[in-house]
C-alpha cells in the first residue's frame, strides 16, 4: 500500500525541517538590503518517478554591520496548509575569504511554525555554518558548503513516546551565480544525516538509507 | 525597498489557505462491477487465486445505506457465508485498507471465511464511501458512519455482539477501534488488527523525524493508540517485523503497548512487510492462530 497522496504528506514531513537552502552565505555590506524566494526540497519517489517536493519561501535580509546581517522569512507552501512559518536569524562574517583562503560565515537562526487548525506552535533553533569562495572575473559568484542541524526541543512525540532524535543535521553544496540585477541559487542538501529513511510511509530518494536528498533553487535581488 | 517587502508579505500571506491533505489521504478507486474471484487486476494475496475457493451459493452481493453528515450513501459490500444463518453464526466484519476496492481485498475475505472449515463463520467485507461501487466521498467520519451502517445490517438480520469479531487491517484498523469502544448498535466480542495505524500524527512523526503535530497537514485523526486504551474486549495484533510502510516500532508495537485490556495477542511476523503477512506466515498457520483467537477463550 504505497499511498501517493501519503508521500506527499510524508514528504513534506520531513522537507519542513530543512525546507530552504542557506539564506545568508556572505554577510551583506553594511546598510545593504536583499530579498528573495526559494523553491524546492527533498526529492521523494512518486509512483516510479523521483519528485522534488515544492516548498517555497520568501526573505528578507539586512546588513547591520559589514559583518552581521539579520534576516526574517515566511514560508508560502506550509502556509497553504495552514501552518504560519518563518525562520528568523543572524549571520556573522567569521573570515573574508582571501587569496588561498575560503571565507567562513555562522549563523544562528529559528525556525517557529504554528498552525491556525489548533494554534500547536513548534519552535526549532538551527545552527549553521558555512565556508564559500568566490571566482568569476568580477569574484561575483559564490561556490559554497556548510553544515546546519535543526534541534528538537520536544522530548516527547505522539503517544509520550520518546522522541527519538534531538538533532537533526543537514550537509549542503550549492552555487550563488551573481548577474547584473540578480543573484540566483542553486543547492544540493543531504537531509537527516543519520537517520533512517526505511519503513516510512515515504520514499525518499538517498543515497544512503538515512535521510534524504533535497534540491533548492533561490532568487536574490540586492539593493 | 519597503514597498517591495511589503508587497510579497501581503502575496505570502494570500496563500495562506485551508489546504489540507485531507481528501488526498485515500487511495480509492471507483469501479462500475465487482469480480471477486475473476478480478485480473493487482490484489493482494494474489497467491491465493485458485485456492480456498468460495461456492457462488455463499457469496452475496448487498448493498445498505450509510448516513453521516455528509448525507445519506450507498455501500456495496458482500456477504461470505450462510446469508440466512447472521443470526446464529460467528460473523466476522472486515475493514479492508486504503487501496482501491473490495476486488483488492477480496484474497483476504475468502480466508477468513475458512477459519472454521464447516463455513460457520460470515465474513461481511464492504467499500467504505468514494470505494469500488460506494457513492459518496471518503472521509475519517464517513469510514466510522459507513462502518456503523454495516453494523446495523448485521443487527437487523439477529446478530448479537457476543458472535461478532470486527478485523481490521491497516487503515481498516481505524473503524475496527472506532466500533470496538461500545457506543455502536453492536459491540464486537474480540478485535483483530493488522498491521495498524497508530495515529496521523505518528505517521507525520516518523515522516519528519521531528515532533510535529499531526494537524500541521492533516485534520484526521485516527487515532487508534489512543483509542485502543478504552477497548477491554479480547485484541489479536498482527504485524509484520518489515512492514514498509506503517512500521511495527512506531506503529503496532504502541498500539499494542496502549492496549489495557486482559486478553491481548501479538503476532510478531518475522520478514513480512505491509500487505503480504498472511502468505509470509503461511495460510495455514495463519488461519490456525485466528481460529484459536477466535473461538479460544
């Protein structure tokens, strides 16, 4: 009994947590400003076809310093459901990337969630950092990589059974391609590294038999 | 800057909406005749085709009337056995899962009704609404009203409870609790289930590895782990040990575990997975566990 339709309510289970590529790779200039909008997710068998689920959102994004840049979120498909989504957060410059050496940037953000069915909120603090060079003739582009984890607060899940994972860490490589006006992303994430993706109600697409792949493509226009 | 901000907020916040996935959860499909035996297309238990044959004589096709509040509809179900003896026999009402229709599931009713090879044993398997013939639309409610309504034609021909067992597999699992809680026309002696749900909100659980609440999708409920703690009657759980799609950790080992009552049995099969446990267990040995469940005391 492979329900199509509990795929996509499965799938899009597990794509919330890490349902947006890296907001803030390389901190904005000081007093500069961004928005943007993402698609994409992790991608889960449907039928026989591999389906990247489409979670969107939409940013917005502050340089408060030349090194700290704030940024605020709403997520459009959890909204679909019902489900009133953003993820705040700061990023901090760590290091300029430099002749040899890759910049490096952490940041600190939160993803909250509630429901307008019974008002259940969820908060979910999510670390992250990430290392990037830039290339191009003009160093526009980005190539970058990091590392994040969502951290489940819960200590309990359905039924008062124990919840199983407080962590739940996510790989990502992806490329920000700068032209003139606009700056466009694509990433590629490892999602749930550690935890198994058999015996679900979804079929995710790995490599592994943990967690799943997801595929993000984002907009950014700078101002 | 600020205007542009502004303006994808308020485009955001347009979408936000009532979407749920509610009406996606059920995997029915409709049909213009039932073929039983003859069906060719994919079933369950396909093995079984050309074994544990039924005589036409106690097959019945029956149609009864569902309400809810969604209105009045018709269910087809059928009717293994001695149409005239649902007075006197034990009758066995089977919920089958989500997939399709009767023809799916109609390997596993034949079955059932070889528990007792003198065929005093009924089985009444029927289409839940938005199913094979049923009319109407499948929801958590109507699963409950359509199973009542099937309640209530075994109570008009005489049955009482004491001779009615409900098995219900996987989402079958669901109306299968839902009767058991004794609030229905007929209460069932003994409750069988297969490779059951715990809840929607375990299957979101284990989908996200998070613990999030199941209404983040879905208003449904079937919340049998919880209800399964107000059923005192005798409860067989069958499960597979590599079930791929409703895990037996997350799902049977807590519905089980919920279970208060004094008589409770858990088959644990070894390598079967969601649909196939009665053939991974052998039919015979199957067979052998429920009819000692069944008629045992």
């Amino acid at each position: 009994m492979k329900l199509k339709q509990a795929i996509i309510v499965g799938g899009i289970g597990l794509a919330i947590f890490a349902c947006n590529p890296v907001r803030i790779v390389e901190p904005l200039k000081k007093g500069e400003k961004a928005i943007g909008a993402n698609l994409g997710g992790a991608v889960v068998k449907l039928g026989k076809a591999p389906v990247v689920l489409p979670l969107s959102s939409i940013y917005g994004a502050y340089g408060i310093t030349s090194k700290t840049t704030i940024h605020a979120s709403f997520h459009v498909t959890s909204s679909l459901f019902g489900v009133l989504q953003t993820d705040v957060g700061i990023t901090y410059g760590l290091l300029k990337p430099k002749v040899w050496l890759p910049g490096i940037s952490v940041g600190m953000h939160t993803h909250a969630m509630v429901d307008i069915w019974t008002g259940t909120g969820r908060i979910y603090p999510t670390p992250e950092i990430n290392i990037y060079r830039k290339w191009g003739k003009d160093k526009q582009h980005t190539i970058y990589s990091g590392f994040n984890t969502w951290v489940e607060l819960q200590s309990m899940r359905a039924h008062q059974e124990p919840q199983p994972n407080i962590f739940l860490p996510s790989f990502q490589i992806g490329v920000l391609l700068s032209t003139p006006r606009h700056q466009w992303q694509i990433e590629c994430k490892q999602l749930a590294i550690g935890i198994s993706n058999q015996n679900l109600v979804v079929d995710y697409i790995s490599p592994f038999s943990y967690g799943a792949t997801g595929i993000y493509l984002g907009w950014v226009k700078k101002f | 800057m600020k205007r542009e901000l502004i303006l994808v907020i308020i485009l955001g916040l347009g979408f936000t909406s009532c979407l749920r996935l509610d009406d996606q959860l059920f995997n029915n499909k409709k049909i213009a005749a039932y073929a039983f035996e003859s069906y060719t297309g994919t079933r369950e238990l396909a093995d079984l085709n050309g074994q544990y044959l039924i005589p036409d004589s106690l097959i019945h096709p029956i149609t009864f009337t569902s309400s809810s509040s969604d209105g009045e509809a018709t269910i087809y179900g059928v009717y293994i056995g001695a149409i005239d003896r649902v007075s006197t026999d034990t009758v066995i009402l089977y919920c089958h899962g989500n997939a399709h229709h009767m023809d799916m599931y109609w390997s596993r009713a034949k079955l059932l009704s070889k528990i007792v090879p003198n065929h005093r044993f009924g089985v009444l398997m029927f289409d839940y609404r938005g199913y094979g013939k049923s009319t109407g639309k499948p929801s958590e409610e109507n699963l409950y009203a359509d199973t009542d309504a099937a309640l209530q034609w075994l109570a008009s021909r005489g049955l009482q409870s004491e001779r009615l067992i409900v098995y219900g597999y996987s989402l079958g699992s669901a109306p299968a609790c839902e009767i058991s809680l004794g609030k229905k026309i007929l209460t069932p002696a003994k409750i069988i289930l297969e490779a059951p749900f715990a809840s929607s909100q375990v299957m979101i659980n284990d989908a996200s590895g998070l613990a999030l609440p199941g209404s983040y999708f879905t208003n449904y409920k079937i919340n049998n782990a919880d209800k399964i703690r107000s059923i005192n009657q005798p409860f067989m759980w069958l499960h597979g040990t590599k079930d791929d799609f409703l895990s037996i950790k997350t799902h049977g080992e807590v519905v089980f575990k919920n279970y208060k009552g004094t008589k409770g049995v858990a088959v644990r099969v070894d390598n079967a997975v969601h649909n196939n446990l009665p053939s991974v267990m052998g039919y015979t040995a199957y067979l052998e566990k429920l009819r000692m469940f069944i008629i045992g005391n």
